[in-house]
C-alpha cells in the first residue's frame, strides 16, 4: 500500500472549554472522493478548517503525505509552526467555503492569478493565462474580467473553485459549497464538482445534498457530535444504515 | 541638578497656588462655552439633519451650501467673524455671545451631518412599519426614528463633544477669558510657559476625558439587548 | 454730529467708560497676582475715567487681542482703545489718534550666562545669531537695522519670544524696551541688555474718526496728566511700571509752544 | 453700522495668503501621509489580539486625541529640544500634526479593518498567503475602499488644523492673514478672503476624494 | 348583499414610465381570505402596498367599507388627504412585511404597545395587558420583554403580525411573511396566520407557498404583468387553470 494522502490521528479540538472534535481518526487515499455528512454542529466544518490549520487544534496530528500540518512535536511538546511554513502547508490544500469569499475589488482572473503570483513566484503572463485556463474549465471564460459584484452567486462558487483549484493542491476542501447558492444554481457548481472528481482529484466535501454525496463520493464518513459515527461506501451505508444515530439523519434529510 | 528640579517645582507649585482662582475662573468660562454651544448647536444640528433629511429641494439645498460652508471654515474664522459681522449690521454681540454663537454653529454643521447620516441609514422598513399601524410622521420621528438615530449618532456626537471643549481655546482670540486665555495672563507675568501651557493641557484632557467616559457610559446605558 | 451726539455724551450718559486694551502683555496691561488687570495703558483709563466722572475706578476694560484693537473701535464696541498702539499713517485713515502717551524704541536682550555678551558681539557673529522677535510685517526689517546678517523667528505672544530664548532657539530677543525693562526686574540677574537701542514709535489711544468732540476731550485728559493737574498720577504709574522718576514740567512758559 | 468693506489691502497681499495656503497644503500633505502611516500601524495594534500591542495604542489615541493641538505643537516646539531633540519650526509642526492626525486616523482605519469580512482573510489564508500578503493585497486595499467617505471628512479637519501652525511662526495660510492684519487692520476683510481660501481648499479637497472614491468603487 | 370590505376599482400604478398595476378591479367581502400568487414583478406587493397608502398611486379607486382611501375626488380633479386623516385610513388595515421591520430598540410588548398607546391613545396598563394577550396568542407570551435581536426571525415575524392585529384592523395584509425565514421556522408562522384565518379575519396574503394558498385561502387571485389574470376557488383554479399563463406559472412552482 502507497503512504496515505491524508491522515489524522486522534484529533482534538476545542473552543474555550466545549469540545467540538473529541479524537477523529481517518485515513485518505490519492485519488479518493470522501463525503462528510451530519446533522448541524457535528463538527463538520471545524474537522476542514483544521486540516487547513484556519483553526489550531488542542490534540491529535494531522498529516499529509506523511508531512505534519501545523505542529511539530519536539520532545514530546508541541510548537506551532512559524507562519511562513504554516502558509506553505495551506496552499498544499485548496478550500472552497460557503460563502465564496472572493475578493470583491479583484476581477474573476486577478482572484485567481494572486495566489500563483504571491505565492507561487509565477510571472503575471504565465498566471493569468493559467487563470484563464481554469475559468474556461468551469464555464466562465466569458467572465474573466467581471468582478465578483457582477457574477450570479452560482458563477461566484465557481470562480472560488477555480481559484483553489489553479493552486493545483495536493487535496480539495469543500465546505457546503451550494448552500448558499438558490436552488436552480446548485447544479452548476455540482456539475464542476464531478468533473473534478472524475479527473482523479483527491476532494473532501461536506455536504447536505445526499444524492451528490451518493453519486460522486467513494466514501461517506457520517460525524456525529464530535467523532465519526460511521463510513463506507455511498451505496452501502445509505441502503443500509449500521447506526441508530444515521438511521435517525437519513430520515430526517431530504434523500429519502 | 536635582535641587535646581525640586526648586523649579516648588516655584510652579507656589505660582500655580497663586493662580489658583484664575485658573479656576477661567475653567468655569470654558465649560460653560461648551456646554452652553454643545447645547444650542445639538438642538440647531438636529433641526438642520431634519431639514437635510426631509425638507424640500430648496430647503435641502439651502441647508447643504450652510453646512459645507461652516465646515470648511477654521473654526477661529467663525469666531471673528460672528464677532465683526455682526456689529457691522448693528446687531452688538458681546464677545462671549459671539463665541458661543460661533461655536454652537460650527457644532450645527456638524450634529446635522451626523443626524442625516444616521437618519439616512435607517431601513426605510421601519418607516413603513410605523406608517403601517397608523402613526403620523410626527409620531414615526420620536418613537422609531430617533431613539435609533440616537443610539447611532451618540459616540460621534461624543467626539463633536470633545471638539467643541478644544475649540473653545480660540474665544482668547476676542478677549473671553476661557480657560486658555487665563493661562496666558498668568503666564504673561510669571514668564512659565511650559509649566501652565502644560497645566491647561492637563485640565483639557481632564475635560475630554469625562466627555469621553461620559459617552461610554451612556452608550452603555441604552444599548438594545442582542 | 448733533444727530447720533458725540461719543463724549453718550460716554457721560452711561456712567462708565468703556476702554479696549489687552491682558497678557506687561508692564502695559496684564493681571496682577489678585486678578485685576493694572499696567500703564491701564491708567491711562484710570486717567480718564477721572477725568470724565472724576472717578478714576468708572471705566470697564474689554478684553481684546492685538488684531482687534482697529475692528473694535470701528464697530463701536468700545469708546477707545490704548493698548500700545503704534502711530502709523495707515492706521491713523482708519482711526483718529490722540496725542501719544508713551515713546517706545526696540532693544535686544540676552542670557546672562550666554556666549554674547553685548551688542558688539552679537554683530559681530553675524548670520550664527538667531534673534526672536513679535510677529510683525516690520519685523524682519526691524532686526536687520540692526543686526543686518542675524537671523530672524516671529513669534505670536511676547511669552513665546523669552521661551525661544529660555530653550535656546535664539540668542536674543528683540523687543519694546519697556517690555524687556519689566520682564529684567522680574527675573533679576538672569537677563542682560544688550545696549543699544533703535526703531523709534509713538503710543497712543486710538478712537473712531470724525468724533471730534470726545477726540478732544480725551487729548485733553491725558494732555493734562503728562504736564497739568493730574501729572503725579502720570508720574506714579510711570515710576511703578518703567521704573523712572519722572522730572516735574517745567513751571512757566508752556513747554508746549517753545 | 457705517463700517465699509474695502479689499484693496487684501488683494496687494493677495499672493502673500496664496503663498501661505500652498505652505499650509504642503503641510497637511507631509504630515498626514506620515499621520495616515501611524494610524494604519495602530488601527492594526487595535483591531489584533495581543494586548501588549492594544494597550499602548489605545492609550496613545485616548491621550492625544483628548489633548488640545495647540499644547501638543507647544510641547515639541519648545520642551523637546529641553530633552535633546531640536527640529525647526516646520519640522516640529508637522512631526505634531502627523502624531495628532495619527490618532484620529487609526480610529477610522479601525472602523475600517474591521468591516473587512473574515471569510476573506480565510480565504488568502487557505491559497497559502501570509498574513502580511493578506493585508497588502486583501484587507488593506478594502479597507481604504470601506473608509473613504469618513476619511474624507477627518483629511479636511486635519487640513484645517494647519492654522494653528501660526502660534510658531510657520508662515502659513493663517500667519499670513494675521501678518497682513496687523499691517493694514482690515481684519473683516482679510479673513472673509482668508475663509473662502479655505473653505474652496476644502470643497476641492472633499470633491477629489468622491472622484477617488468613485474611481475605486467596486462594479456591481 | 352587503356592503364589501374592499373595493378596488381600475387601480393603475406606475414608477416613473413603468406602469406597474395596469388597471386592477377586485372587490372582498368580510372573512374572506385571499391569496395572491403571481410570478415575481408582477405587481404583488405594489397592489398591497397601495391599499395601505405607502405607494401613492395614479388612477383608480381603493375603497374600505365603502371609504375612499388615499384621495379625494372633488369635481373629477384627485387631491391627496391630510396625513392625519391617511395615518388614520392606514390604521384601518394590519400590514406584515417580509422583512418584519419590527422597532429594534422596543421590546415585543413596546413594539406591539407603540400604536395602541399613540394611535389608539389607549393607557399604558391597557396597551401592556392587549399586547400580551397579543402575544400569548402567537406563541410568545414568555418572549414579552426580549428585544427583536434576541429572537428568532420566526419569532420577530410572529411579533410583527401580533403588532399589526392588536391594532384590531380590518383587513390585514400579509406580503411574503415567510420568504426571508429558514425552512424550519415558516412552520411557525404559517400556523399563526392559519388560526386567524379560523377565526374570521379578513386577509390578503401575498405567498409563494402554493400548499398554504391551496389549504387556507377560500379564493385566489393570479396576478399577471401587472392585472388579474385569473381568480377563484383555489380547489378549482389549481386543478383546472384555465389560462395558459396560470399553467405555466404553476408548472415552475413547488405546488406539483
Ligand atoms: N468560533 C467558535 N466558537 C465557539 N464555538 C464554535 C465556534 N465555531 C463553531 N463552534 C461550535 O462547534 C461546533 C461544531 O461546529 P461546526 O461548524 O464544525 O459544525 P458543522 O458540523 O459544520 O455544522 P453545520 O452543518 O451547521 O455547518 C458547534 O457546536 C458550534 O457551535
Ligand atoms: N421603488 C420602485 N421603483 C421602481 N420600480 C419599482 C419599485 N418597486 C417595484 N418596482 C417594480 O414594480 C414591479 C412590480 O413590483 P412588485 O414588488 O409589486 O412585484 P411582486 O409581484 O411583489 O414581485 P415579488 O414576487 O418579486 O415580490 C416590478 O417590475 C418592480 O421592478
Ligand atoms: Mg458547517
Ligand atoms: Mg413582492
């Protein structure tokens, strides 16, 4: 077996003293489509956050290709890292948030071309060509040259994935990407989604739509109040729930 | 060297016992300017970020060319000129009078800037809604509009405050014997500048201090529970 | 002048007279250590005020700064102004002057404990010396009469003048004698003179033109105080405030009119 | 009340006033630069979390916001060469104006950083920007977007301010008015000129900052 | 037959050059209940703004218990009433807003008191007892003294319709009450709304919530590019529309 893309061990997380993760374990592959489900406050968006280090956690590591993120133990005690290393290690992950959050005074492409130019030492041309090259992929050559106060929301989404994506990360984070999305824009940004998917792109997406999930992910990892409850494939864990506490989600979501 | 310190400090302490009622005469004068021009320019500004709210085109014209004008003048010219302008049309302004009037002006443009903006960035939701059950405009402006105007323009108005106390310093200019110009009148015959500029500077912030704590405080007091 | 009747009427009438003058310039007119305002433009209202109601405490000073003394006398807020006021002809088209009280001259002065010692020295280092001076047109031109390479900082209070010199941004000031006199007696010892003096100007009360009646009235009042009945009076309030005995006039023929 | 205008003497120094206004602009200009570059530093002190920054800029803007400018211009110009540091009139004018605007500038940038949305900070986060970059390309850049219409007003008091530099002798704008006052004793008329000099500066001022705020606003 | 609640008589509306009600006629009895559905622009809330007088309007008559409301007519030439006497017409219909617009800084009880005490000039005490009886009647008697930042948007709609009806109107006026809500709260309100309906209140109610028009309005009303395209029973009009419009309309919503 080939060294895991992703590990996590044992991590811990708290705000103040409420325990958000209590000890989540999970291994990913190269190349796999996990899909994070569970009902509101599992701790869904704390685990992505963390594994972006847009949290510190409290306990437990976190590994990509065997590299720890955020913390190195010496002798037992753990030091955060310093910024400039911390920076490295993030754009090794690409995330996508619920809210977008493009940059409102950078067109479509300059959002897109900042982390290669700032980050990635890129010359303007070779950026903005690469930009463009990921815009066409999801459907806005067009819309290069707007700015995120001229684009549909849908459009928006895109751009965010398009930006995260040109960083050409080792690993994607979604995080709800269509919840904020009106329901006849969803479809667009889960189109894009696939296709990533499809193209062998190592993603982690937390989600509502349970019919996405079961289409596009190779496994299901189902939180529930801190921890992971259950996981196994789409096909599997959906047809037939192992746990109480999934039987109990699965009814109250809109799959069934 | 330390001897000498202690001296200067004792000659400070003795000339500044000395000036004692002085300073405190002139204190009094300057708190009442600015209570007396914070006072008459909030009452004036909130009539005048009415009138840039919601009167006619005319009316709202007229009051923007004031308010800019006002603004963009130092407020020391203000005072001269409420001094001289008026005497030239027979209308005798004592200079305290004239002070005052020029400070609570200078106040005006600004609370009425203010209040407009608060005004303005209220939804027009809450207009609507208390048109919805009936009440007059009259109405709607006391219970709706302004206490939300209020709570919004307090810490600015605090500012404004603050300004005026400062500003006060230039009625020396026409002989109102404020705080700052007392200063001087000691100064001009014990000859220790820095000491007593210093002292006032003190007594300033002292001043703008309570202002300030003042304005939390209040702040405080009617924050809308969230 | 019959219609609007003169100011010496109106002046009569009201019971007080109302004099102009500043509060922050000594030995002119400053406050003492109890809070009254004294210094000699202050007695030339005492002067007067005897002389109108015979009762020297019946005048009430306005407090104004050095801009306002023209302004206030042609908007009417006072009935005269003397606050060291300098003869000019330009000032005398906007104002009627009386017959001047006082004749000043500029003089320099330095640390006691400073590298000039004197006049000679100061010239001497020519463009190394910094003199401070009041904010003037002149100014710049008063100093170079007589220190023709030093150079000159304006300063808009007679405070800021000595402190420029306290905190070494000059090594002189260049001032009224008077001033320079008063403020030697205050700090005894510290301050020396420089010698020499120039830049000769007449002080006088200044009020509003075309009055002639009160014009003459006041240039009698102060007339009589420099050479008539009420000289001891001039004669006190010139020892207490320049420090000099003044010669009685001479009895006889009006040294007037020699 | 008989008193008749006359600008003659006004308009023979009239180029002495626009000499002392262009002083007074160049003034305002040196000094709020250096002023906005302080208020940047502390509004970032005050908006961060480590109280060993936010302590001493809150006390810095709490005192010399609460301090007459006229004690403050007094106090370089005359007690810090009693300390060592001597600069010139001009120097110490604007070093003064600069700690002062200083003050009143890291309150509006406060206001300003902290309207930039999280997310966005989040966001350059995650595409491996440091938290320098962020600020340079991300929040700074919205923030001035977000403070223009109140910047505007605080440059404009501040650009009044350089009247006062007049109590040390700078020859601006206000000395200028008052040098001719004493001249010629036409004090209505001079500040009536005096006073559209600055409230015309003023309106320029205001009507150069709508063109910038509408040459950086976003397209909707 | 008596005389009707509401008379609205070749109503026109424009906003500048844009005419937006182009001659609307409709006349209610007392107790009903009417939904008006439409697609979006068409006029929906323009006509209910204008029978509570916050839109002027151009042409037509609106008439409550047969009162002309808004303006005068004195020999054909139309003047616009005092504003007290209009404050007063306004007070005649309840009106609830998407955006609940309750007073931010009153509590539920000061929102609902504010125009029975300066509307009503009913005393302070009375005012107090009607609004928690108001209160209790939507839900929230316990929720009396909280401030609108301390509720949920359900609970602030709740609050804002308990406001309009203790002002006892005539006809209240519901536009989209539910549309800014998240899907778990508009239960709540809807319930409110409902139980009114029960108990004879004459309603409007602007709604894209077909299930609701469906169950509580006896009549519908389709608004169509600014006039009625079709009214009626709600059991027939969306089993057999009878327009093309309608058809279309009700294939894009969530009712089939
Ligand atoms: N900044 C914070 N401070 C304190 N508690 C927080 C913070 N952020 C999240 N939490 C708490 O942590 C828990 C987990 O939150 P998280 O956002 O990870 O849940 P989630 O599974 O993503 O839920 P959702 O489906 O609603 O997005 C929740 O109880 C939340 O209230
Ligand atoms: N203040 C206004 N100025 C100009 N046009 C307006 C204004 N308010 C509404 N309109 C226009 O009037 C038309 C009718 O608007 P209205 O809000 O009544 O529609 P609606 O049927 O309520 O739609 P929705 O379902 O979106 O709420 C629309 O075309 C709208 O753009
Ligand atoms: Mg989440
Ligand atoms: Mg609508």
């Amino acid at each position: 077996m080939t060294k895991p893309l992703l590990e996590i061990q044992g991590l811990r997380k708290q705000y103040g003293a409420v325990e958000v993760l209590k000890g989540v374990d999970c291994t990913m592959r190269q190349g796999e489509v996990i899909a994070i489900i569970g009902s509101s406050g599992s701790g869904k968006t704390t685990m992505l956050r963390c594994i972006n280090m847009l949290e510190e956690f409290q306990g437990g590591r976190i590994l990509i290709d065997g590299d720890a993120i955020g913390y190195d133990e010496i002798a037992g005690a753990r030091r955060r890292k310093g910024e400039k290393e911390i920076a490295r290690q993030r754009a090794l992950t690409g995330m996508a948030f619920q809210q977008f959050n493009l940059f409102p005074h950078m067109s479509a492409a300059q959002n897109v071309m900042l982390g290669l130019v700032k980050v990635k030492k890129m010359g303007r041309d070779e950026a903005r060509a690469l930009a463009e090259g990921w815009l066409d992929r999801v459907g806005l050559a067009a819309r290069a040259d707007h700015y995120p106060g001229q684009l549909s929301g849908g459009q928006q989404q895109r751009v965010a994935i398009a930006r995260a994506i040109a960083m050409n990360p080792r690993l994607m984070l979604f995080d709800e990407v269509t919840s904020a999305l009106d329901p006849e824009l969803v479809g667009e940004v889960l189109q894009v989604i696939k296709a990533l998917a499809a193209e062998g792109m190592s993603m982690l997406l937390v989600t509502h739509e349970m019919r996405f999930a079961y289409e596009v992910a190779s496994r299901v990892i189902f939180m529930n109040k801190g921890v992971i409850g259950e996981e196994g494939d789409p096909k599997e864990m959906f047809v037939r729930p192992q746990t109480e506490r999934l039987v109990e989600f699965l009814k109250s979501s809109s799959f069934q | 060297m330390h001897d000498l310190l202690t001296n200067d400090l004792l000659m400070f302490a003795n000339e500044l016992w000395i000036a004692r009622l002085a300073l405190l005469k002139g204190l009094g004068v300057t708190v009442s300017i600015s209570l007396l021009s914070i006072l008459a320019g909030s009452v004036a500004g909130v009539g005048l970020g009415l009138g840039l709210v919601y009167g006619n085109r005319l009316l709202r014209l007229l009051l923007r060319g004031y308010t800019d004008i006002v603004r963009g003048t130092p407020v020391l010219v203000l005072v001269l000129a409420s001094y001289y302008i008026f005497s030239t049309v027979g209308l005798d302004l004592g200079p305290f009078q004239a002070g005052v009037l020029a400070l609570a002006v200078f106040c005006s443009s600004h609370v009425g800037e203010i209040l407009r903006g608060a005004l303005q960035a209220l939804p027009a939701g809450q207009t609507e809604a208390a048109k919805a059950i009936g009440l007059t405009f009259g109405q709607t402006f006391a219970s709706v509009l302004w206490p939300q105007a209020l709570r919004q323009i307090l810490p600015t108005w605090v500012n404004t405050a603050a300004e005026m106390v400062k500003a006060s310093t230039l009625l020396s200019v026409i002989g109102v014997a404020e705080l700052l110009l007392r200063t001087q009148e000691i100064i001009s015959r014990n000859f220790m500048s820095l000491e007593f500029y210093f002292f006032a500077g003190f007594l300033y912030f002292l001043i703008n201090f309570g202002i300030e704590r003042l304005g939390k405080f209040v702040e405080r007091k009617t924050a809308v529970p969230s | 002048a019959q219609d609007a009747g003169s100011t010496l009427d109106k002046v009569l009438a009201r019971g007080t007279l109302v004099m102009g003058t500043g509060s922050t310039n000594a030995p002119w007119h400053f406050k003492s250590a109890d809070d009254t305002l004294q210094g000699f433009d202050v007695d030339m209202g005492h002067i007067i005020a005897k002389a109108l109601f015979n009762d020297p405490a019946k005048v009430e000073f306005v407090n104004q700064s050095s801009d306002a003394r023209i302004p206030n006398i042609t908007t009417g807020k006072v009935d005269i102004t003397c606050q060291f006021m300098t003869v000019t002809g330009a000032r005398a088209q906007q104002v009627a002057f009386t017959i001047p009280y006082y004749r000043e001259g500029v003089g320099l002065m330095m640390k006691a404990d400073g590298p000039y010692k004197d006049y000679a020295a100061l010239k001497a280092a020519g463009s190394k010396v910094t003199v401070a001076v009041l904010q003037n047109v002149y100014a710049e031109d008063l100093v170079h009469a007589a220190l023709p390479e030093a150079k000159v900082d304006q300063y808009d209070a007679q405070d800021l003048i000595y402190q420029a010199l306290n905190s070494g941004r000059a090594e002189a000031v260049a001032t009224d004698q008077s001033s320079i006199g008063w403020f030697m007696i205050q700090n005894p010892g510290r301050y020396v003179d420089a010698g020499y003096g120039w830049g000769p100007q007449t002080y006088a009360c200044a009020v509003k033109r075309g009055d002639q009646d009160w014009l003459n009235f006041v240039n009698t009042a102060l007339h009589e105080a420099m050479t008539g009945v009420e000289f001891d009076t001039y004669a006190k309030s010139f020892k207490t405030w320049f420090g000099k005995d003044l010669p009685p006039p001479q009895i006889g023929f009006p040294v007037e009119y020699k | 009340m008989g008193y008749t205008l006359n600008f003659a003497a006004v308009w023979r120094s009239f180029d002495l006033l626009l000499g002392g206004l262009l002083l007074s602009l160049q003034l305002a200009a040196v000094a709020l630069v250096i002023g906005a570059a302080i208020g940047l530093v502390l509004a970032f002190a005050l908006v961060g979390g480590s109280a060993v920054l936010r302590r001493p800029a809150q006390l810095y803007v709490t005192v010399i916001r609460n301090l007459p400018i006229l004690v403050l211009i007094l106090f370089t110009y005359f007690a810090l060469p009693q300390l060592g540091v001597r600069l010139d009139k001009i120097a110490s004018f604007v070093l003064t104006l600069a700690v002062y605007s200083g003050a009143y500038l890291a309150e509006v940038f406060r206001a300003g950083l902290l309207s930039v949305p999280r997310g966005l900070k989040e966001a350059g986060l995650a595409i491996g920007l440091t938290p320098m970059q962020i600020r340079t390309s991300i929040v700074i850049p919205l923030m001035v977007r977000n403070v223009l219409p109140s910047l505007s007003s605080t440059l404009i008091s501040l650009f009044k301010d350089t009247s006062l530099a007049a109590a040390i002798a700078v020859p601006e704008l206000t000395f200028e008015a008052r040098k001719i006052n004493v001249e010629t004793f036409r004090v209505i008329e001079v500040w009536m000129v005096t006073s559209a000099l600055y409230v015309a500066t003023c309106a320029v001022l205001a009507a150069l900052m709508r063109a910038v705020e509408r040459r950086l606003a976003l397209p909707k």
